[in-house]
C-alpha cells in the first residue's frame, strides 16, 4: 500500500493532500522500469562473464573431452612410430643382411602422399581445432604410408626367405657317395698328373673310388638334364641342373636310375659307380659348375660333415696326386 502525502498550502495555511497527476506516474514508472533494466543488464553481463551457461558448459565439457581423445590419439600414433620405425631398422639391418639384399631406400619410406588440397575439405569447414585436425590427419596418412611400405617389404622378405629355403635345398652341399670313413676321396680339384697322358692337367672336379655299383646320389635338388653314355671322355654320366646357376656332373658310372627331365631331391640315387669312358679304376668323377664356371666341390661339402672331417677332406682334395680320369 502506498504512502500518502500531503504539503503545506500557505494560500490555505492547511496541509492539503498531496495528488499525482497521470504524467507523473507515467515519469515514475519509466524511471523505474528504465532503472530495473539497467540493472538486469548489468547483472547479466556481470553472470556471463564469470558463470558460463548451461549451453557453454556443455561445449566446454566437449571440448575438454575431444583434447583428451586428440591427445591419447596423439600418443598411439608416436607409439606406432616408434613400433615402425623399430621395424624398418630390423627390415634393413637383419632380415635384408641375411639374405643378402639392399635396404629399402630412405626416399622411399618416407615418401609422402601428394595433393595440396588433400586436406581441402577439412579446411572449408572453418572448425575451431582445424590446425590439430590437419596435423593429426597428416601424421596418420604419413604412418599409413609408410606401413604400406614396409608391408610390401615384407612381401618381399618373405619371397626371399622362400627363395632361400629352395636355395639351401639346391646347392650340392654333400658328396656324390656314402663316404663315412673319408677314405674314398682319391684325386681332388686343381692341376694332377692325367692317369693317361700322364702329364700335369687341370682335373675339374673330385674323384671318389669305390667298388662298381657303388650307389651315386644327387647332392641337391633339381632336375636331369643330360642322361648320356659315350665310349670316351666321361663315359656313362649324368649332368643335373640344380638352379641358381649350379650344374653337377657325376661321370663315368656304371648304370643310370634316372631320365632326362626327372625332378630330384637331394640323396635320391641316379645311379651306381662304374669304370666307363676314360677311366682307370672304378671311381665316380664328380664336377660342380656356377655359372658356367668349374669350382672346386670340395667347398660345399657342409651338409653331412662336421668341422674336424671337413678340415679332413680338405686336407686329402689338397694332395697333388694322379687323377683316376
């Protein structure tokens, strides 16, 4: 209830009652409502500054938790790095060294992925964390890349490890001739008296005596290409093509126990010792060559010898002898 008020009228000398005209209420009410909404104003704004709205808590909730998830994200993505990179040092300097190939090359793990506008479309969305989002996405296409590298590197580690197992089967890594006692070695590899023209000549290959019908095994995998029987020279003998540019010749043999274009494992038997062609004794000559090239067989019998009766062969294939062809 309002207050009333009066005010002295000298014209009068009584207090008269004190009456509002319309405009003066109207005056009174703007000026309060005028003051209420400069205070609700300044209150506002004085709330917006220090208290955030419902709406704003909420983005900032969600921004707290997306810098969160960037950041954990951040970190797996060095972890992978860093597992990568570990296995790209172990692709180059073991796998790649064992069998015996060149490293991939730096300009090719680390190529990156072309295109200026790749990351068009994130820009053009005008985001708030565009640049971490860029970053981000340039350090994750960078690892796919690179993880495809060293994908197809592994392809073609694992070709060679294939490859090297075929090798290691192929190559004549034993002898020609159960030789358990390593006493049927009788001429080896290099310049010997010739049993015939009894001059010094270049004997290219190793001589086994052993009783005819002796058996003859092959000393790799590969296949027969040469069955043949000539009244001079090697005689009866077999040539097999081994693969990786090996070829071995086991000469003047009694009888074959393979054709021509037969597949053979390592220790299958091609035949028996014999005393065929230009030979003095039953005995099987035994050739290894590498590209075309004559070497020494001596060098691969690894496979069923150990070290002391392979320093024994080497020992008695290094005696300047007669040869037995």
């Amino acid at each position: 209830m309002s207050r009333i008020k009066y005010y002295y009228d000298a014209k009068t000398c009584k207090y008269e009652r004190y009456k509002r005209s319309k405009w003066d209420i109207l005056l009174n009410s703007l000026g309060f409502v005028s003051m209420a909404l400069v205070m609700a104003i300044g209150i506002l704004i004085v709330f917006n500054l220090y208290f955030d709205s419902p709406k704003e808590l909420l983005l900032k909730k969600e921004n707290q938790e997306l810098t969160l998830y960037y950041q954990l994200l951040e970190e797996e993505v060095t972890k992978m790095n860093q597992m990568l990179s570990d296995l790209q040092q172990r692709d180059d300097n073991l796998y790649r060294i064992i069998f015996e190939t060149e490293p991939v090359p730096t300009e090719i793990r680390k190529a990156g992925i072309g295109g200026t506008d790749r990351y068009k479309e994130i820009k053009e969305k005008g985001l708030k964390q565009e640049d971490l989002i860029v970053s981000l996405s340039q350090k994750v296409d960078a690892l796919k890349r690179q993880l495809y590298v060293q994908s197809v590197s592994y392809d073609e580690v694992t070709d060679l490890a294939l490859q090297k197992e075929e090798y290691w089967a192929s190559i004549p890594a034993i002898q020609p001739v159960t030789n358990e006692e390593l006493n049927l070695l009788a001429s080896g590899f290099g310049m010997r008296v010739h049993p015939i023209l009894k001059v010094r000549k270049m004997h290219q290959g190793v001589d086994f005596a052993a009783p005819k019908g002796t058996p003859i095994y092959a000393t790799g995998d590969g296949v027969v290409i040469a069955v043949k029987t000539v009244f001079g020279g090697y005689g009866k003998h077999v040539e097999i093509d081994h693969g990786f540019g090996f070829v071995t010749r086991y000469a003047h043999m009694n009888d074959f126990k393979v054709r021509r274009g037969q597949k053979i494992k390592r220790g299958d038997q091609i035949g028996t010792v014999g005393n065929t062609g230009s030979s003095t004794a039953p005995h099987v000559h035994y050739e290894v060559m590498k590209d075309g090239r004559f070497i020494n067989p001596v060098n691969y019998f690894f496979k069923d010898l150990t070290p002391e009766e392979y320093d024994r062969i080497l020992e008695l294939a290094g005696k300047e002898n007669q040869s037995l062809s």
